[in-house]
C-alpha cells in the first residue's frame, strides 16, 4: 500500500505558497486598504488551524494545518509587500489611492516591475535596467 | 483533539522560511542554472513519500520535496534581484553539469 499522505502534504504545500505568491502580490496592488486584507488572511489562516486541531481525519487535519500557515505568512506578506512597493522592489499602481502616496512622496516608488525580464548574468545600473524591458 | 495537521503546519512554515535561505545562497553560488536538478530532487522526495509508511516521515518528505520544487521557480526572479544590486551579486558562480545545454532551456516561474 502506498501511503498518499505526503503527496497531499506536498501539494497542500506547493499550492498554499503558489495562492499566497500571486494572491499577495495582486490585493496588495488593487487594496485601497491594506489593514482588510490583511486582517481576512490572518482570520482564515487561524480558522484553518482551529479546523486542523478538531478534525481527526488525518490527510484534512493535514491539509488545513499547512495551509493555516501559509495564510497566515500571507498576511505578514502584504505588510511586507507593501514595503516593497515604497522602496521600488514591487511596482505601484497608479489607479490605487493608496500607492498614489508613495508615487508623489517616495522617490524610489515606480511603476516599473524591476523583475519581469530574463537575467543577463551581470549586474546593471538602473538606468541600463529600465532599457532591458520592451517598450510596453 | 488532533495536533498532527497543526504541528505539520509548523514544520511547514519552518522548511518554507528555509527555503527563502537556501533559493538566495544557491543563487548566489551556484546560479539559476541548476534548477533542472533541485527540481528533479524535489520530485524524488515526493515520489519517495508514497513508499514511507510512518506518517511524519511521509509528510516532510512530501513537503520538503513540494518546496524544492516551488524554490526552483524563484530562481530567476532571485537573479535578477542581483544584478539589480538588491541581493549581493556573485560572479564565479559553480556551473552545473550539462550547463551549455541547460541554457537554452526556459528556467520555471510562476
């Protein structure tokens, strides 16, 4: 008999990090209120905790405890990400009232995502970065 | 009540925060491209969790197989961080075997 738990472990794993590196990035772009968000991932993520200590089947007491971690990592994330955006590591969204702040208030804020291109094996000033991305 | 899940998830976030380690200092060493084989490793240890039959054994060996897999698709995001001088850049990187052929693969990202 083969045992699938890990199988489930480590799907559980790989999609709860895949919905959290995606998710993240985009509420924290479209979120005129980051506190909201933030506060929803935290709650799920205890939720799935809760479930994952009163479920006693196994593979689910597995499934929600793993993914209980990942969204509450989540929410520490969207702080995190924020961060990244006021230091030009993530791009701003001008349409989002929150990031029109940092645009006018942070110099390093950008609309450009520094990281949607291929490496070149060497490093580059920024000015020489921004010609590496195709006119858009 | 059952703490196997939660504990599970502990561990979880403890190998996940290894991973944010070892994808920076394996960039930074060894380069984007030994990623064909970090995620062959990856899929071992997952296959390898199918015949462990003690269910803590099972499980980690699934979840540190599912992170190596992840990891390989941050490597090149985490290139590129350090030619923009986010991350220390380093340039006498370990080339992997079969490099030549490996670059003309396209490296993961999700």
């Amino acid at each position: 008999m083969m045992n699938t738990l890990g199988l489930i472990a480590g799907l559980s794993t790989f999609l709860g990090i895949w919905l959290g590196h995606v998710g993240v990035r985009k509420i924290e772009h479209a979120a005129p209120k980051l506190w909201l968000p933030v506060l929803l991932a935290l709650l799920l993520g205890l939720i799935c905790e809760y479930l994952s200590l009163q479920i006693e089947t196994i593979w689910l007491s597995t499934v929600f405890g793993i993914l209980g971690v990942t969204l509450l990592w989540d929410g520490l994330e969207l702080m995190r990400q924020e961060m990244r955006v006021k230091k030009g590591h993530a791009p701003a969204n001008p349409s989002n009232p929150r990031h029109i702040n940092f645009i006018l208030e942070i110099p390093a804020a950008t609309v450009q995502d520094f990281l949607d291109r291929d490496p070149i094996g060497q490093p580059v000033s920024p000015d020489k970065a921004l010609q590496l991305f195709p006119e858009r | 009540m059952n703490t196997f899940g939660f504990l599970l998830g502990l561990a979880t976030l403890f190998i996940i925060g290894l991973g944010f380690i070892w994808v920076i200092r394996g960039e930074r060493y060894f380069g984007l491209l030994w990623w064909p084989y970090i995620l062959g490793l990856g899929f071992v240890l997952i296959v390898l969790s199918l015949f462990l039959h003690n269910d803590w054994g099972s499980a980690l060996s699934g979840i540190t197989g599912a992170s190596l897999v992840w990891g390989t698709t941050e490597f090149k995001e985490q290139a590129v961080r350090t030619e923009l001088g986010w991350y220390p850049f380093y340039a006498k990187k370990i080339q992997p075997p079969f490099a030549s052929i490996i670059k003309k693969w396209k490296a993961p990202h999700l």
